[in-house]
C-alpha cells in the first residue's frame, strides 16, 4: 500500500438520477432517494496499476486502494481486513455438476464481509474529525464499525431491532459501543439513525456511498484469485444489496481499465420472509416495495426497506443474472452440508447463497460457480435440533461408551 496522498476520486453522483455532488460535501443519499456511487479519474487509475507492482501482489482488501475515496493512506483505519480464501469445493460442485468456489468472509477480523466497509467508512469518519458516530444494524455490521470506532478513538453507537441475537449485542458491547435496542424493526432502527444524523450532527454509518466502495474489494478479490479472469456466476445473499451493487461496481472499474474484458452474471439470493429485492424482479418493477416486518432466520439480511435494493436489481438486470427466494428450512440444510461436507461454518445468512445454489442447481451445471459465504458461524447460536451429546465420566472405561 503506498503511503501518500494520491485521491483518484472526482465526485459523488446519484445512480438514479444523475445528480453530482462535490466529495467535499458530506451526503448519504440524493434528493431523490437514490444511492449515491463515487466516479473515479479510471485513466489515472490505469496508470498507477500500470506503474505499480500491482499485478503481482497479494490480493487483500488494502491492495486496490486507488479504488476507494481515501484522501491519506497513512490514516487508514485497518485490521489487515480482507485477503479472504477462495476455496474449491469438492464436494457440493461435485455432486451439482459445476465448478465451485466459495468465498468465505468469516475469516474477517470481527467475522463478516462487513469489515471492508467499516474500514472505509471510519477512516472517512478520522478523516473527517468526527467524534462520534451511529449506525442501524441486524448485528454484524454494528459489531464491525464498533470495533472499527474503538480503533480510531470514536465514540459509537449501535441501534438495533430487539430481536437481535445476544451473541452479536455481546460482540457489539465488547468493543465498548453502545447499543440501543428498539422496539421495531431494522427499518425503524434506520429511521432512528437518520433521525440522530439530522438533530444531533452525528456522523451516520450503514449502507452509505463509502460503504460500497469497501465491499467491491469482494469482486476485486475474486477476479484477482482467478488470475484476472471471471466466473460465469456470482452469487450473493442480499439484504440491503450493497454487496450485491459493490461487488457488480467492481467489475465494472476492472473492466474500466481494462483488467478484464468479460463480466459474470450477478445471482441474488434473498430469504422467502424478505423478499423485496426478488419480489421487485419478478413483478417487473424498477424499485423494491418495502415489506412490513422480516421474518427468517437470516437475521442479517432481514432488511424490509432495502437501501441498495434499487442498485441491486439493476446490477441483476444489467449482469442478465437473475434472483430468487429460499425458505429457511433451505438455508439451515445448506449451512448443515457447509459445514459437514466443505468443513465451512456459516451463519444463516451466509448459507442462503449456497441454499440458492442448491435450489435452482440446473443453472449453474457445467459452469464456473462463486457463491459469497458472508458471516461465520460463530456469529449466531444454533438454530433447530442439537443433536445428542454424550457424554461420559472421567474415566478411561467409559471410551467404550464412544467406541464400542
């Protein structure tokens, strides 16, 4: 990473209306409600990878720096996040007939793909000088800017809906954050949180124009662990869709200056009790409806109001992907066989693109498959039957009781 000032980027603009706005100005969205993506000098980009020994170093989340809005290098707020493996399965793309790989984002520092954000969005916060921030969260994104926060000396606060797992409250509060339960949903926690950045001039964290721009170093990752070349399809869990959107908005910039040539098709997967994202692409309209409340056991992408919803299906669409649902009865199989035949432990959530896999498996038969495992397992309590433990005396007689 190199360790000057050399900011690639040149303004903010609406992916729905068009509408630029100067990086100087702090904006989350546009007037318009879109989302608002970061455009880059891509000629001068170009040229520093050329320049570089880009080609030949590591893939880690820092590495494509010249790809996020950074002003200083030397500020950076990081915890050597990303450089997650790439790992071909040998038993699940046996079985389906496709060449398979998964990504696993548990390996993170606080055990999501939510890290690559946090560590853009805090050191844009340190940048900045703010002193205190707060974000809307199912859990793991509050946990990964709580531990992002505390490195930088930033006072956080975390709004949460009540149903949210203890183990991820008990993340969040180790960090020393402050986690606010409310009442309602994610989407109510969202409106809180917008509510504190207007009345209280606190900095807002979550699925924001500097978020994104961390996560397309997923696709960036991908395409670099596969020497430069692309998959036929990868897919993702989506919540909010800014995963979905960041890892599309990164094959485009690789395509841009022309590190690759061809691009993948974008597969979203969504839980069958939130649904919006999906349900805005079968119905053949541009924007996700909101839902009333969530109800699945992929607590981290129950998002009833999709931020990034928007974004996503476009990213579908544009990719000529497609987007479907699974039941949680699907999701909790697919993190079973992860973990018993791959040896991979997953949350929920990062089960649910496996679970899409699994489901819709003639199209992906002969083909070159990514599937995005986004949190680990270790994440969330176990959920369903336990199966027996036995358990024994200590007595070296008893072993026969094991082994008989």
């Amino acid at each position: 990473m190199d360790s000057g000032s050399i900011v690639h980027a040149e303004k903010m603009q609406c992916s729905q209306c068009g509408k630029e706005y100067p990086l100087d100005k702090i904006a989350f969205r546009c007037r318009c409600e879109g989302s608002l993506d970061i455009i880059y000098d891509y000629k001068n980009v170009r040229k520093f990878i050329l320049m570089a020994d880009f080609i030949r170093e590591p893939p880690w989340h820092w590495k494509y720096w010249m790809f996020y809005p950074v002003d200083d290098l030397t500020k950076s707020i990081s915890f050597q996040e990303g450089g997650t493996p790439l790992l071909f399965s040998k038993s699940i793309g046996t079985e389906i007939g496709c060449e398979l790989y998964f990504k696993y984002e548990g390996i993170n520092p606080t055990g999501s793909f939510k890290d690559r954000g946090s560590s853009i969005e805090i050191t844009k916060a340190f940048e900045m000088g703010k002193s205190s921030v707060c974000c809307a969260s199912t859990g793991n994104m509050g946990a990964s800017v709580s531990s992002y926060a505390a490195k930088a000396g930033i006072d956080c606060k975390v709004f949460v809906p009540e149903n949210t797992p203890r183990l991820k409250i008990a993340q969040i509060l180790g960090y020393g954050a402050d986690v606010i339960k409310v009442k309602g949903t994610y989407a109510d926690c969202l409106r809180l949180t917008e509510e504190v950045n207007r009345r209280y001039d606190v900095y807002l964290l979550g699925d924001y124009p500097y978020r994104c721009e961390g996560q397309k170093s997923v696709g960036f990752e991908i395409v670099d662990q596969f020497y430069w070349n692309v998959p036929d399809y990868i897919i993702c869990p989506m919540g909010n869709g800014t995963l979905t959107r960041a890892i599309w908005k990164s094959l485009l910039e690789l395509r841009e200056v022309r590190l690759i040539d061809e691009l993948p098709k974008i597969v979203g997967v969504q839980s069958e009790g939130c649904s919006p994202i999906v349900d805005a692409l079968k119905n053949d309209i541009k924007k996700p409806i909101a839902i009333r409340k969530a109800k699945t056991i992929a607590d981290a992408i129950a998002c009833e109001d999709p931020i990034d919803g928007t974004e996503a299906l476009d990213a579908i669409r544009e990719s000529e992907g497609f987007a479907e649902v699974v039941s949680d009865e699907e999701i909790l199989n697919s993190q079973k066989l992860l973990g018993r035949s791959e040896g991979l432990f997953a949350e929920p959530s990062g089960a649910v693109s496996t679970a899409g896999l699994i489901k819709y498996r003639e199209r992906f038969k002969g083909k070159k498959v990514v599937c995005i495992i986004t949190g680990h397992g270790l994440k969330r309590a176990p959920i369903g039957e336990t199966p027996e433990i036995k358990t024994i005396k200590n007595n070296s007689n008893e072993l026969d009781k094991i082994y008989p």
